[in-house]
C-alpha cells in the first residue's frame, strides 16, 4: 500500500479549496477506500492550526479540528526519534524546521510528501514530492 505524508500546505489547500485541492480530495477518498495511508506529523497539524486560528479565530479552529478528525488522516506525534531526524535534515537544508518532520516522516514510512511549498524542491533527493500547483493563500509564510 502507498503511503503519503501531507504537509500542511496540502491540507489547508484542501480546506481553502485552492489549486490543488482536487488531488488531496482524490487521496482522501483512496485512503477512505483503504488504497493508500494518508499521514500528517503533529507538528504539521498545529502549523495548520495556528493559520487557521488567526485567519478565523478559536471558532475557526474549532470547526477544523471537526474536520479533521472526520478525515482519513492519521496524525503522528513528534517522538525524540522523529525529532531528531528533523533536526538532522534541518543543519543540511534550507527548509522550515515544521517541514522537517513532513519529510522525517515520509522518509520512516517511504512514503511520498505532498507540498506545492517550494522549499521542498531543496530536499527532493531526500524524500519522493508529490507537487500540487503552487498557490500564495496555503504556504506558510510565518514561522
């Protein structure tokens, strides 16, 4: 079975409904079907929490935690070994220290990042990228 790790410019391409969120829906809907896994690192989800909560307040926030536990997602915890695994891809590359553990975690299950974030393109040789179309609304632009 396939396995995926989504960023948290792939889920709130999804949320937003932008460029993009057609192929997050399809890999939902295969994960749903039990085709593929679809993962997400807890420090992925709370960068997608605290956009959300200053786009749309704690009303925002608490309407996409029901989202999200209604989608076929598995959150995993930021373990001393993931951790240091981001640490490590982090001192190399030129990358958000949240994006680290998207690909720390792709790299524990061999699974495929899905981002439209360009500074994934800087750790490509490390992990297999999956590109959405690049939209401004979801990527991060604050740390």
């Amino acid at each position: 079975m396939k396995n995926y790790v989504l960023d948290s410019y792939a889920v709130l391409t999804y949320l937003q409904n932008e460029a993009g969120a057609d192929r997050v829906e399809a890999l939902l809907a295969e994960a749903q079907s039990g085709r593929v896994c679809l993962y997400l690192s807890a420090v992925n989800f709370g960068e997608v929490a605290y956009i959300v909560q200053r786009k749309a307040g704690a009303e925002g926030l608490r309407s996409l935690l029901l989202a999200l536990d209604t989608l076929p997602l598995r959150i995993v915890d930021a373990t001393r070994e993931l951790a240091l695994r981001a640490a490590g891809i982090k001192a190399k590359a030129a990358i958000a220290y949240a994006d680290c553990f998207a690909v720390a975690l792709a790299q524990s299950l061999d699974a495929s990042v899905v981002t439209g974030d360009p500074e994934f393109g800087g750790v490509a040789a490390l992990v297999s990228v999956e590109w959405l179309p690049p939209n401004h609304l979801s990527a991060p632009s604050e740390s």
